[in-house]
C-alpha cells in the first residue's frame, strides 16, 4: 500500500511500524503519540488498551518498544478505526500486528453498555489515552473528521478516567497526554480511581512554558503526587529535536525511565 | 542585637537584611522563603500580606527586592510574631522596617472574626504563604514551635486560600510555595477564586523530581494553568546552586522573570 489522494502511509520508530492515515482530513499521529507510548515501563508485558487510537499510533508504538505486550486500539470513528484496520492489514506491520485488535467503540459508554460494547471491567494493565484536547473554541475546524479528533467535549476527562479505572486491573495503570491548561480536570478525574501520579512536562524547549504534560497514575497507589524532571524538545539554534527526545520519539527510550 | 543561646541573627540577599530567628526550636527560615518571594514581578509596588509570615522572612525578601512595596508580615504564634516584631526591630533593618507591620492573628479566621483580628477584605495586592507543608506523620517532631510551624493541618490550603481570596484585591495575586504532593488540594483551593495559575516547579538537581512548587494565580483571571520551565537548584559535582537558583535566592532575580 502507498499513499493516495485519500490517505498516506507513514514511518514510525525509524521504520520498525507503519500508519495509514487520512491524507488531509482527520487527525495525523505525531510526537504526542510516540511520547504517551513511551510512558509504558520498558518492561511491560501486559495488554494495553488504547483510547481513542485513531489510525493506532500510540497502541502499535507500545507494542514496537514492548515484545511481549499486546494491544486493543479503541476508536469510536468509524472512519479512522478503518484507518487503524488498514494499519494492521499492512504487510510491514504483519509482525506486530499479531498482537494488536481494533475495537470500534465509545470509550464514554459506562456500565454494561460499555461492556457491551467489547470494553470489560478489568480487561486492560494499562490504558493509554490521547484525548481529544481543544475547546470547542479553540482552533475550530471545519473538517468533520478532525473536528472529533479535536474538540474537547465538557467533562471528557471525567468520562474517559470512569472507564479507564473501571477497564483497568487492580494493579493497572493509566497514561494521558494533554494540555496543561487540563490539569485542575486531570487531577479531579483521577481522584479516587487512581493514585501515584507522576506529571512529566513536554517544553519546546528549556526557557518556554510546557506545550504538554503526560499524566501517569496507578490503581490502588497511595504514593503522593509527583512532578518528574521536563522532556525539553527542541535545543541549539537549528532548533533540532534534544538527544532524549530523539530516543523517546523514536521508540528508544521510555518516558519515566522505568 | 547578636547571636545568643536563644535566638541567631541571620543576613538574607547578601546582607541587605537580618531576620532574628529561634535558635533551635522553631522554624528557621532558608531557600523556600526567598523562592517564595521571588514570585512578586519586580516593579510590583503594592501591599503584600505574608500568611504564616514566621520571623518575617519571605515578606521582608518582597520589600527587599521590591523598593515600593509595603507589607503585613501575619503569623498566629506568637513567638514566631514576636522573633518578627524583633526583627523590624533591628537597626540593621532600620529602612526596610518603615515598610512592613507584623499582625498576629490567625489567617484561617472567616468573616468578621478575620476582620476583626485585622485582615479586612480587598486589603492587600498580593498574598504570599509558605503554609505548613508537612502532614502530621510525616517528620514528626517534639518541639511544639517547629511543629505548629511544619504540621499540615486538613484542609489547610482550602482555609489559606479562602482568606487570600477575601482578602487579596479585586485584581490582586497569591503566590505559595508546597510540596509536589499537595497540588490537587491547592488547585482545588484556587477553584472559583484565582485564574491564571502559574506553576514552577523547583528540582533539586535536572534528574530528580520536584521537590518544591511554587503556584501564583490571578483573581478575575480566566488564563488556562501554565506550567513554567522548571527551577533547578543545584548542578555539578559539587553541587553548588545554579546561577539562577543563586540570583532568585539573593533576591537579584525574580521568580517567574516578570
């Protein structure tokens, strides 16, 4: 498969997987996905469940890092699970594609209608989640496609963490990339459902404020909330990727160090 | 006034100013004060209260660096206040003196109990407070000055911030200094009453955790949350302050660069 009109296939990990995504409309994976990936212990051996994947990104970068892990790519567009369908379906992902499985669900439906709809209670070690985080007044667009990648709906962090703790195992875990300005909702959403957390800002470089933070937390923790050293992106005056970020963004190295 | 068995005098910023702290017993003020009073932008020229002002370390660290200033160093002990009206007392501290008052009362006061014991609404442009950060059974300790001064009462930064709120002016600040940890409840302290919060985290070296946040928020501020490049403290083999931690200590430098 090669790129269209309609869509494009693009290199990750320095090649080591391959996206099909939509060519113009609808949102594209970049350094948001490959850094909430990273947040996965080097080590992780168990079933990630990935929120709103899209075409996959995030899901199929912890499976290229971790060899033992398996994923669930949970998109609710029909449109971009296709897209994520179309990825594992690429003969260059054939490898890992043996471990992942697309879900074409709502990860806001709650109660049996969530597990009715194939996420069951305690199904996942970890969740990943790349919300869809713009206000609706933010940066409006008018391609529908992208408009569901980024519109940010009231309460949705709410809604996402309910179902991320309750598709979590006891000892699960839970991963978000957003935007800083999120935080006060981030911090309320995790309240009693996970513990632990660990806040890892993303800067554009060391003298500006985060463009980003990645939120990990775990279920059961009762370990205080931690601010962990910055990921600086960019540096010099060719404004090139840092070393760490390089290594983090091309499936190298993990986020927290773990 | 000199050192005696009871009591030092110690220089803060090079020697521009003394504070007449307990010797041993009590909280003896050190880098969390002058971070603290490093978040006032430099040509800030109002009132400042200090909430839990102790000797009177961050408040006179504002007058300090800020030559139009005036503040009202508030502290509920009242050996603490006394060691503060102490050092206003001190020839040493002859001009910034002329610019701070000390109030003895007890910032968790409501309502007209809190303006009767001296702290009336709108009266101040900004607040400051290095509220006692530490939970009662963490670092437990037998002298009762130290521990009025380091316990973590529940709730406190809910009752903190409230009366900073009443309090602070129309378009005045608050700035406070916690440890990591506390975040959710200070955000959800700030909820409703300040905007625009700034968060700047302190690392003791770049490769560990935070110890340290310092929060500033606006009133009638609808900014998003910001989250600073961070301060780091130390660096090298022989870890010596960085040179900002160094000018931000010895009030050449503010906090936030503003």
């Amino acid at each position: 498969m090669t790129d269209t009109r309609d869509h494009t296939v693009d290199l990750f990990h320095r090649g080591r997987f391959h996206l099909v995504q939509p060519a113009a409309r609808g949102h594209r994976a970049g350094i948001d996905a490959m850094v909430l990936a990273a947040a996965a212990p080097a080590d992780f051996a168990g079933r990630v469940a990935d929120f709103g994947a899209g075409a996959g990104a995030a899901g199929l970068a912890v499976l290229s890092r971790c060899p033992r892990a398996t994923a669930l790519l949970v998109e609710r567009s029909p449109e971009m699970a296709d897209f994520a369908r179309k990825t594992l379906a690429l003969p260059q992902n054939a490898a890992l594609a043996k471990r992942a499985n697309v879900l074409e669900a709502d990860v806001t439906l709650t109660g049996q209608k969530r597990i009715d709809a194939g996420l069951p209670d305690r199904s996942a070690d970890f969740v990943i989640m790349n919300p869809p985080f713009n206000t609706a007044h933010h940066r409006p667009s008018p391609e529908s496609l992208r408009k569901q990648a980024h519109v940010m709906e009231e309460g949705l962090f709410e809604s996402w963490l309910r179902s991320a703790s309750a598709v979590a195992a006891p000892t699960g875990s839970v991963a978000l990339i957003a935007r800083p300005r999120s935080l006060p909702e981030i911090l309320s959403g995790l309240e009693g459902r996970f513990g632990g957390a660990e806040i890892l800002p993303l800067h554009p470089s060391s003298d500006l404020a985060a463009i980003r933070i990645v939120v990990r937390a775990k279920r059961g923790s009762h370990a205080g909330l931690r601010l962990c050293p910055p990921l600086i992106l960019h540096e010099g005056p060719a404004n090139r990727f840092t070393q760490r970020a390089d290594a983090i963004s091309n499936g190298r190295a993990s986020l927290f160090g773990d």
